[in-house]
C-alpha cells in the first residue's frame, strides 16, 4: 500500500504544480478542474458463471485534474459503489442478496478524442475524452463475511463526456469498467472480476482553461 499512496502523492503533485503552458504569467490553478458524480455500476464474475450479474447497483466518483494540453491530461479519484449478488454462488457460500461495497482509487491518463478530431472550439457544448487508469480496489469487509477488505491492484478504461453549462462548468457522464483480481470478492476461483459503472455529475474549472 505505501508503493500505491506514493504514486497517488506523485501524480497529485504533477497536477497541481505543474504550469499547463509555458507562459510565465500562467497560474498553476489554471487548466485544473474538479468532478463529483453519482450513477449505477453492476458486477461480472468470470468465469465463475459469466451470467452472474450483480444487481444494478449505486457508485460515486470524485475527481481532481489537469490538462497539461488541449488533448493530454490526468486526474486522480476515488470511486466507490454498493451493491448485492443476483444469485446464489454455492461453490463460495455466497447467498443471493448478500450486500457488499467497493471502492476504487485511481489515477486516469485523459486523451481528448473531441479536441483532437473536431480542433478547438470554445462554442462546441459537448467534448469527449477516453482514458485509461489504474490503482488499487477493495471490497468492504463491514458489510460482508466473503470479502478480504485488502486493496489489490485493479486497472480501467473509460469515456468522459462533458456538456457545457459555461466557461466555468460543465454536465459530465463518465462511463468506466473496472477489472481486478477476483480474490477481492469470492473466496477463490474465477479469473477476473468487472464492474461497469455509469455516473452523471458536475465539473468545475478552477481558474482558466483551454
């Protein structure tokens, strides 16, 4: 765990301190923007029984960034959800219903898909970018007797898509799927645990942005 909070630590120093352009009038606040969302997230476990869904269940997101261009940037976050199983998985003593919450910490690498193809545009309303992350993710132990309650490492894709409120803010809705060992969730077997989220939120721009 200290390998995975020095990174964090690193990463949130390199957006925060780092000047997104050369000019030296530009603020470090400058091309910074901080996100919050909430949605739904389900659970896949593979190949446990590749029909075994969670039930739709909730997730949240919190996020601080930079833009180091109009096409590259980086954010760190925290993602969590709750959910419950779909189905009774005999072989790890798991009953259907059974509640369990997870969270994520991350940190993303943004790519602007939008800016790149479309070129800058302060009038367009809606802008996208993909982006690739990884850290660590737990499933809680408080809220059940199956789950390990350690981090283990997990990575991610995904889609941010911003519509434009004003200079200042934005709508999001950031589509992510989650991979990471299933030894966080079941008592063993399996090759792969998934969670695919949806969350819809606000960002804010702090100070000036490209």
């Amino acid at each position: 765990m200290k390998s995975i909070y020095t990174l964090a630590a690193a990463i949130a120093a390199v957006i925060l301190l780092q000047p997104a352009k050369a000019n030296a009038q530009d603020r470090f606040i400058d091309n910074t923007f901080v996100s919050a969302g909430v949605g739904a997230n389900v659970t896949i476990l593979h190949p446990l029984n590749p029909k075994t869904w969670g039930d739709m269940g909730f997730a949240t997101d919190i996020t601080i960034g930079k833009w180091f261009s109009p096409r590259f940037g980086a954010r760190l976050g925290v993602h969590g959800g709750w959910n419950k199983c779909k189905q009774d998985l005999t072989a790890q003593d798991i009953p259907a219903g059974t509640p369990y919450g997870f969270s994520y910490i991350h940190a993303d690498f943004l790519y602007s898909i939008s800016k790149d193809i479309l070129g800058m545009n302060e009038d367009r309303i809606w802008d996208a970018a993909i982006y690739v992350n990884g850290g660590a993710a737990k499933v809680s132990k408080s809220r059940t007797v199956f789950a390990k309650g350690q981090y283990t490492w997990a990575f991610g894709v995904g889609m941010l898509n911003e519509f434009k409120v004003c200079k200042e803010a934005s709508i999001t809705l950031d589509l992510m799927a989650i991979a990471t060992n299933p030894s966080v969730f079941t008592k063993g077997g399996g090759r792969a645990v998934v969670f695919p989220t949806a969350t819809v939120g606000v960002s804010f721009n702090l100070g000036e942005i490209f």
